[in-house]
C-alpha cells in the first residue's frame, strides 16, 4: 500500500528527482509561487520542508515577489448586520481580484476597520477602540494576508482629535517605526507624535517635532492623511493655514529614519492632490477638475518640477471622490467614485501617456474598496528579520 501512495506522489520520479537535486532549477520554480501554494507545499518531503524554511529562500521569494508587485484591496463595509464583513483581495494591475484572503476572526468582531499602510508584504490596520467616549483610543494591528499572522501593537496616548499615522520601513532590514501625531487640545490640533519601533516593540515621543500641525482628513480635500513612504523617508501634508472651514497646505513634512523632520514647501497651493511614490521618488499629484498635474520631487536641488500635465479623458464619469490614488512601477491607478457614487477604476501610463479603464463589477461599484500597492512575503509582523514558514 506504501508502495502504491508512493507512486501517486511521486509519478516522474526520474525527471523530478534532477529538478530536485538542481538547487539552482528548484528554487527558480519555487520562488514564483504565491505563499500560500509554497506552505502546502512544505507537507510534500522533507527536503521541500528544509529549502522552504531557509531564510535565503525566503529572501529570494521576497525579491521575486516585491519585482512582480500587484495590489492589495480591503473592503470595510459600514453595515455588518447582515453578516458583511471586510474584504481583503490580491489584485492584479488591471483591477481583477486572482486571490481572496481569509478574514481573521478578529477583524469580524472590530468596528471602523481603516488601512493606513502597505509595507513588505504586511499591512498596518486601525480600529477605534473608544466609539462611545470623548477622545479616540486607536488600536493597531500589523497582519501578513499571506500567512494569516497578527500583531495586535501596544495601545499609546489617546488624541482629543482622530489621530493620524504613517509607516516608516526599511527594505534592507525590514525594519519599520509607526508614527502617530495626536492632540491634547483640539484648538491647538496634531501637536505631539509618538513612535512605535519594531525592533524594541514599544511606543515612544518624538522630539523635534515642527509646530506645524498636519491635516485634518474631516477639514481637507488632501488625500494620503496617513502618510507616504519613499526610499525610508514618510511624507504627510502639513497644514499651513485655515478658511472656510478647510485647511489648506503649502509644504509637505518629512521625517527619516533617524527621526530628523523637515519642512518641503509645495509648488502650488493645492485644493484636491496626493502624495504618492513614483518611479522611487516622491510625487505630487494634484488634481485640477478636468486635468492632473504631476510634479516629482528632486532630493538634490530641494525643489519640484512639473513632469506631465494630463487631460483626464473619461467624461461623463465626473469625478466626486477619489478613494485610492496608488503607483504600480510607472502606472498609476485612480480609484473613485462619479457623481451617483459608483465606483470606477482607471491607469494612467506615464511613459505611454496613455489611459486604461477597467470595469467593474456590478455588485462591486458600490464599495468602498481603498487599493495599496502590495506584494507577498513570509516576513513576520514581530521581528524585522524573516520568520520560519508554518502550514
């Protein structure tokens, strides 16, 4: 019977056998699998199970994986009554889901679930753990959607406004730091900022903090509350100035590894625009009604320049909301909302200067559905170095 089973495992065993033994063949067949196929996998031998569980394989995997980057969609719905609960998908760039995640049973249970950050393959989630009380007590969470791990972070000071986050990561390390710029007084707004550091696994307040306070997402049309990371540097809109009941910015805060901020001031004073990461430097994208500017930022001179002026092509589909703007490589994908609230999802091609619609679902358009450029790994949520794979 042995015998038998064996043969049904093991059906070309010569030609498979020289795979096998070709450590260099193995792994390049290997790497390109997605997670969750290669923990599977780990049950087939023990030689699998040993070349799986080296962290050069997994190093290779990450670099594979992180060249041949997608999306990562999470769905939060409002009403969960009805048994609805937050949605996580691997998406492709032309915006078709190829891979749905398995909820933790935790997220069932949670309340205002928000994505703030998109990091080596793991995700940093908030809830609000005090809905009911005067000042906001946000819990965090670090989760790897491919292996299903969780790390629930230690709770840090409550905020008398909505506390704003960013995360600041390392992609030699993998290491990361969050942080958090929260309000004792909500006349003087986001005065104070805590840091998390994954190495040390707890909270602490940063110094040196500007006196410029950041924006308000309920007071702004400015995207990327949260922060945008490029090249181990977080970027957030600051807010320099008050009317009509908005705030408006004229420069962008930035801080470093070393915990070093510094004031950018921004080219134009922009209603509606976003930080994001393009082609690995910094891009501000404002949007102007009918057309978007594009401006990179230049590290050397301190300065921006105005890289493409774009015409945006689709009418009939005016512009309401925008829910996600993010980068693939040199594409970048607009996530909004029209006038009657449905959902539409379209890639503009820097080089080509070309654009994509991608439809949509009709059960889809509906959804509040924010897109973070993703990748997958094995990395773990608690340590900066890549942990053992488990089944």
């Amino acid at each position: 019977m042995d015998e038998f089973f064996n043969k049904l495992k093991r059906p070309f065993n010569g030609t498979w056998d020289a795979v096998e033994s070709d450590m260099s063949v193995f792994e390049y067949i290997m790497i390109r699998l997605p997670v969750k196929s290669i923990l599977m996998f780990k049950s087939i031998s023990k030689h699998w199970y040993n070349v799986i569980s080296t962290k050069i394989f997994m190093q290779l995997h990450y670099h594979w994986s992180k060249k041949n980057a997608k999306f990562f969609a999470f769905h939060d719905p409002i009403d969960k009554e009805n048994n609805e609960y937050c949605e996580m998908h691997l998406m492709e760039p032309n915006g078709v889901y190829i891979e749905s995640y398995p909820i933790n049973p935790v997220f069932k249970t949670l309340e205002d679930i928000n994505l703030i950050a998109s990091f080596n393959g793991l995700i940093c989630l908030m809830n609000d753990a005090t809905l009911h009380e005067m000042a906001y007590n946000m819990d965090l969470r670090i989760c790897n959607p491919a292996t299903h791990e969780v790390l629930l972070l230690p709770r840090s000071h409550m905020s008398q406004d909505k506390p704003i986050f960013g995360v600041l990561y390392s992609n030699k390390s993998h290491i990361y730091k969050i942080f958090k710029f929260f309000s004792d007084d909500p006349k003087i707004g986001y005065s104070r900022c805590e840091v998390y550091f994954s190495k040390t696994r707890q909270w602490k307040l940063a110094t040196g903090v500007p006196t410029h306070t950041l924006m308000q997402p309920t007071r702004s049309w400015l995207s990327n509350s949260n922060g945008v990371c490029v090249n181990e540097k977080l970027y957030w809109f600051s807010a320099d100035g008050y009317e009509d009941g908005i705030d408006y910015s004229a420069s962008v805060l930035m801080v470093d590894m070393e915990e070093n901020f510094r004031l950018i001031p921004l080219p134009t004073y922009p209603e509606t625009a976003f930080l994001i990461e393009l082609c690995g430097r910094l891009c501000f994208v404002e949007w102007l009604g009918v057309k978007f500017c594009l401006w990179l930022y230049n590290e050397t001179n301190d300065g921006w320049y105005l890289l493409n002026i774009v015409i945006f092509p689709f009418k009939g589909m005016e512009i309401a909301h925008f829910d996600s703007v993010v980068t693939h490589k040199d594409e970048i994908l607009f996530v909004y909302r029209d006038l009657e609230y449905l959902r539409h999802k379209v890639m503009y091609d820097v080089r080509r200067a070309t654009w994509t619609y991608f439809p949509i679902a009709e059960d889809d358009e509906e959804k509040k559905v924010v897109v973070f450029p993703y990748f997958e790994t094995f990395l773990s949520c608690h340590t900066h170095m890549p942990a053992t794979p488990e089944a």
